[in-house]
C-alpha cells in the first residue's frame, strides 16, 4: 500500500447517482425495446423476415 492519498472535492461520477430519464426521450434516442432472442436464423435476417 502507498502511503500518500489522493483527495478531490469533486465527486467520482461512477458513485454520483444518474439523472432520471423520460420514457418518451429514451424511445427517441433508441427506439422501441428489442426482444434479447433473435427471432430466426442469418438467412430470415438477410431476407428481412420475422
């Protein structure tokens, strides 16, 4: 262990708590929730189907 520490009066931003977001703003930034399997092989995919 070192003996000298650091000090800021700044807070860390990975502790700072995260600003609340609008469901209607993150629906525009990145668009509707997307299902976490994929629906259909690369070929259905290529070919656009569903």
């Amino acid at each position: 262990m070192s003996a000298y520490t650091f000090r800021s009066s700044r807070p860390d931003h990975w502790v700072s708590p995260r600003p609340t977001r609008d469901p209607a703003r993150r629906m525009a930034i990145h668009g509707p929730l997307q299902p976490m399997q994929p629906r259909g092989g690369v070929l259905a995919r290529w070919l656009g189907m569903r």
